[in-house]
C-alpha cells in the first residue's frame, strides 16, 4: 500500500496537460458517471502500453505529422517543394472548404475520383509552372478556380437533395443544459479522486460520440517537441517549416473595450527550463498579436459608435479620437487575420470572446477576404470568466482549457452527511407534527374585520388633515354609521379616541366638529375607554364652542346635552363675537408686550463692548486677526472646490478694485 501511495503522489505532483497524459492514468481512465462504458485493462495492456505506442498510432492514423507532412489531408511528403505544391493544390483546397462546412476531409484517391465524374477538363489544374508566363499563370489559377468550383457545387447539390443540414452546420443553441466539465477517473489513482476535462476542446463529432469520448482522449496524446535548433539551409528545397506549426494547434481571440490579443498554440508541449532550475513542460506558442486603442468613454462606458447610434454623432475632439482608432483598430484586426488566414483554417478549434455587436462585426464581418464565419463549427466560447484581452490572459485561458482539473471528494462522506440531514429534516417534520396545537397559531382575518381596518385607516386620515366635506362624503358612499367605532378598539388610540368625533375633538378640529354633530348626525353622549364624552377631549375654546353652537342649532330635544357634558346653547353671532373679542384682546396683549420691550432697550441703552477700550477704540485684551486668518476662518468648513471658486472670486474682485483705481487715478491727472 505505500508503494502505491508513493506511485499515486507522483502522478499527480505535477499538474496533468490533456493532451499528454501519464501512461498509467491514459490506459486505466474510466468514465465517472459510467464505470462500464470501458474494460479494465490487464496487466499485459498495463506493462506494453507506452508512449512509443502511442506515437506510432497517432502516427497511424494521421492526426500528427512531421515537418514536412500535412495534418489536414493526412499527407507525408518527402521534400519541401511537395509539401508547397500540395498547399496549392486542389485536393488541400478543397479538404479546407470541407473542414469550414463541418465535413471530414476526403483521400487523394477519392478526390481523384470526384474529380473524373465532372464534366468539365481540368487539365492544368495539378501542374503549375512557376516559370511560366503572367497569362499562364492567370489561366492555372481560374482553371483551379472552376475546378474547386464546379466540384462544390456539384456536391452542394447532391446534398440538397439529401440534407441540406449536413453541409450548412446549424447553429448551437444556448444552454443545451450539458455541463462544462466531463469526469474520469483512474484505476491507479485514489477512488476518491475525479478528473475533469472540459467539454469545449473536443470537437462537435467528438461530443456527440460520448461513449467513445475515451478512445478520443488517448487518441489526443501528442509527444513533446524536441527542443529546436537551427534549420538547416537547402539551396534547392528552402528552409523547412518549424515543426509546431504542422503540429495540431488552436486559435484563440479576445476582443473588447478597445482592446484586442490573438494567439495561435501549438498543442504538443515542449520541454523548457523552469527559473529556478530544472525541466518543466511549457507551451509552444506559434504566433500572438495585440492591439489596444482609445474606443470607449471613460467614466461612461459603450463604444463611440454605440452611441453614435442612440444619442447622434457628437461633434467632440474625444469623439473623433474614438471614431478613427475604432476604424484603425478593425482594419488591423483583419490584417492580421488575413496574414493567419492558413494557420487558422488548420487550427483544430477556435477559442472566441467578442461582446457587443460591434465586436462581432469586426471578426465575423462580413468584408472581402473574410477569415471567421459565426456558422464554424469550430468556434468555442471560453467555459469560465476572463479578464481584459492580453497575451498573458491568453495564455491563461489556454492553460484553464487544457490543464485536467483535479478534484478529490469523499463519496461516502458526503452520502453519510446525506443522509442525517434528511433523517434531522424528517425528524424535524415529525417533531412540529407531534407538538400538535401547542404552538399559538395566528387567528385568520374575516373579510368585516377587514373592512373595519380599511375604514378605520381612511376615516383617520380624513380627520387628521380637517377634511370635512370628505369625512361626510366617505361615511355616506360607504353607508357608515357616524358613531363608527375604530377597529382594532383595544389600540391605545382607538382606545381613548374610539369614534369620529371623539378624534376630531382631541385633534381641536372645529370644522369636522361641527360637521359630524350637525350633519353626519353623530351621537355627542358616546363615551370612550375612560368614561368621558367628546366635549371632554376638547382643549381649545373654539373647539368647545362649537360643541355649544351644535347644541343651538339642533335644539335641545336632539341629546341629552347634560350627559355629553356640553354647556348651555350658543348662537353663531355669539361665537363669532367672542371669537372676534378674544382675537382683539389677544392683539392688545401683543402690541403691549411690543412697547414695553422697546422703552426697555431705549432705557438701558446699547450693551457696553467687552473689556475696557484702548487706543483707536479697540478693546483691551483681544487681538486684532490678519488677513490670512480672516480667509482661513470663512473657508472653515468649506470643501476643496469651494474654497478654489472663493478664492477665484476674491482675486477678481481685487483685481475689479486695481482696474477701478487705476481708471480714476488717469482721469485726476487729466
């Protein structure tokens, strides 16, 4: 067992690349959520199996070559000059606009084959002379052109009539609900340790055969790199092609806020030195570019011609910056695709993050010499968060996609910990049943008690703000008596003031007083908690009169007026004179207390100063401030940018004062 463990610890001390796997891990993966999808190998598989082997199958089946091979077409070539003329060839030509359409190349006999079914001669087609003439050059490129031509419409045709989806690729619809991350796991490994891929570096015909989703990974393990070293120089077939680029590679981009970082990656690794010492596996980048430009508003947000588009072109120095850059920024972009343009059609897949409409249209167009389609069916989005487009998030992001994430979870923890916390919810559950009505249950409303709360809010209201005529309009619409009680009655409030007109009284409201008694018809002898009646809340005279002038406009036959506490009866006339009375007195009072405090000032004179005074008048014992103390007082308090405009205004004003005495003191000398 420790030997096992040592083994264990040393296959995972090191972070695990997809496309180069441990030996042991690449023979014994098993997928996670389907233990029998694979066999378990044997030890004769375990002790044979390695990477030569590996090697020579990828080999086998043409999905790495070397220098001097083509990975599209499966083609090995034993010179240079072959490997250019089958780039120019109709044959790669044609596997390329297959690749685009989603569709598997074809061999060289097949395409042979396809190519003799038309009716159209092809004759120097395959044979072109680089010494030959402008015309004859001329005539090789459209003879190839009708050649790819004829020989896609043809197919296109026969497709339609079969599936016009198989060679236009539908489109992938958002949230197919699959998760980013496929799990595996290992023999030789932990049974408590999963290992991640994320679905997006396999391919749609990869995905779709998920029970072979094994074969495809051990399929995918490439040998390192060797290290390079200085091609050698051929007079007559020219320097060979670095071999990360004929090694299978990805495309990734990312465009936004002005900013904009494309990197082409090989995805076999190379062997590097670590900083500190030592080998470590790195990758080999084959080409990277960025771009960043002034295309957004600071502070605001959105691109100048997104808003262009909503507000109308503004007519700024800032806005013209943006509108050029925006335009520099897109033709450098498509340059640059345009000069990728080869390696990006043999890139396995294509890693995109393009936000906003704008950005789209500078990748996808479309424009002459497009390079990207949004209808490829290799283009990816990045499966987690990414930052602003640099060449370091780049890398990042590559890292992220073909790093295997390790995860190591007790299963059986966390089903025991499954299961006691259903079995303390069901427990739960079981212990609110047998309690049984103990605990206080809320009583349910019924529908009167909840139009007495609605009438009770809405009558308090009216009185609080005096409306008279709307108390009398509210009680009759809704046909409500006006000796109303307020609902809830045990409320402190409702308590003391219970009915409309005990409320209007306590509040000194004479107006709804008067309306409620006269005519609403409200009953003056109601008494509330307390025993005391409507009269006795009032705490204004002319609150009090009212109730007076109600009991001699009703007579005395209406209430029993000695009950509700009233006084005699008084006339309208009767109030308005004693008001009047009261307010002319009141008046008297005011104008007195004026006189008596101004002889009083006039008596004593003006308050003496503080402290004896001294020379010129100022008093002993207190300093006189300067000017910069005077200043630093007024601006106390102030913020930052109020003290600059005060300081603004008093250098204007300063100067005002200079231009004035200098005007006056020209016209004296006149």
């Amino acid at each position: 067992m420790a030997q096992a463990s040592n083994e264990q610890h040393e296959l995972l001390r090191r972070p695990l690349y997809v496309f180069d796997l441990p030996r042991e891990i690449v023979v014994t993966l098993q997928r996670k959520d389907d233990p029998s999808s694979q066999p378990v190998p044997d030890a004769e598989v375990l002790r044979v199996y390695s990477h030569e082997d590996l090697k020579s199958r990828k080999d086998k089946d043409g999905t790495a070559g070397g220098s001097m091979s083509c990975a599209l077409c499966a083609l090995t070539f034993p010179t240079v000059e072959d490997q250019r003329g089958h780039v120019r060839s109709d044959l790669h030509g044609y596997n390329l606009k297959r690749k685009l359409k989603g569709l598997d190349p074809v061999a060289e006999a097949e395409f042979e084959k396809l190519v003799g079914d038309l009716d159209e001669s092809i004759s120097g087609s395959d044979s072109s002379d680089s010494e030959g003439s402008e015309n004859e050059g001329a005539h090789v490129n459209k003879a190839k052109d009708t050649t790819l031509s004829a020989l896609l419409k043809k197919q296109a045709n026969i497709l339609n009539k079969t599936s016009v989806d198989d060679i236009t690729p539908k489109k992938p619809k958002r949230g197919s609900g699959k998760p980013p991350l496929i799990w595996f796991k290992s023999l030789v490994l932990p049974s408590d340790t999963s290992l991640g891929i994320y679905r997006a570096i396999f391919t749609d015909a990869e995905q779709e055969e998920e029970s072979h989703i094994i074969d495809t990974v051990r399929n995918k393990q490439l040998s390192l790199l060797p290290t390079p070293k200085p091609p050698p120089i051929d007079a007559s077939n020219g320097v060979p092609l670095p071999l990360a680029m004929t090694s299978p590679h990805v495309f990734l981009c990312m465009i936004g806020g002005g900013h904009f970082a494309a990197m082409i990656v090989s995805l076999a690794p190379k062997m590097g030195k670590k900083a500190a010492g030592g080998d470590e596996r790195q990758a080999t980048v084959i080409a990277h570019k960025t771009f960043h430009r002034y295309t957004t508003r600071r502070k605001q947000g959105g691109a100048q011609s997104a808003n262009d588009s909503a507000k109308g072109a503004a007519h700024s120095a800032g806005s013209s910056l943006r509108r050029y850059n925006e335009g520099a920024l897109t033709a450098e972009i498509r340059q640059l695709l345009g000069d990728w343009r080869e390696l990006i059609d043999n890139s396995q897949l294509l890693f995109m993050r393009a936000t906003g409409s704008t950005n789209r249209r500078t990748l996808y167009g479309p424009y002459d010499g497009q390079v990207l389609r949004q209808n490829d069916p290799r283009i990816r989005g990045f499966p987690f968060s990414t930052r602003r487009a640099t060449q370091a998030e780049l890398m990042r992001a590559f890292v992220e996609l073909t790093r295997v994430k390790v995860s190591q979870v007790d299963e059986a923890a966390l089903a025991a910990a499954a299961a006691a916390a259903a079995e303390s919810e069901r427990a739960s559950a079981f212990g609110k049943l047998s309690k049984g009505t103990s605990e206080p249950v809320t009583p349910e409303i019924s529908k009167e008690e909840e139009m007495a709360l609605l009438h009770t809010s809405q009558l308090q209201s009216l009185i609080r703000r005096s409306k008279a005529p709307g108390v009398l309009s509210y009680l009759s619409s809704h046909s409500i008596s006006p000796n109303f009680m307020f609902h809830p009655p045990h409320t402190q409030q409702n308590h003391h003031t219970p009915t409309p007109l005990h409320l209007a009284a306590s509040i000194n409201s004479p107006a709804v007083v008067l309306a409620l008694l006269t005519k609403a018809g409200a009953d003056p002898t109601v008494t509330n908690g307390e025993d005391k009646t409507a009269f006795d809340l009032a705490g204004e005279r002319s609150t009090r009169d009212t109730f007076r002038v109600a009991r001699h406009d009703l007579g005395e036959a209406q209430w029993s007026w000695e009950a509700a506490h009233i006084p005699g009866p008084l006339s309208r006339a009767d109030a308005d004179k004693r008001e009047e009375r009261d307010r002319k007195e009141a008046e008297k009072k005011e104008t007195d207390r004026r006189r008596a405090e101004t002889e009083r000032l006039k008596r004593e004179g003006p308050k003496e100063s503080l402290g004896q005074s001294g020379k010129g008048g100022k008093p002993l014992g207190l300093t006189e401030k300067t000017a910069a103390e005077k200043r630093e007082e007024e601006a106390r308090g102030m913020t930052p940018e109020m003290r600059m405009r005060l300081e603004r205004e008093r250098r204007a004003r300063a100067a005002e004062e200079r231009m004035r005495r200098m005007q006056s003191g020209a016209g004296a000398g006149r």
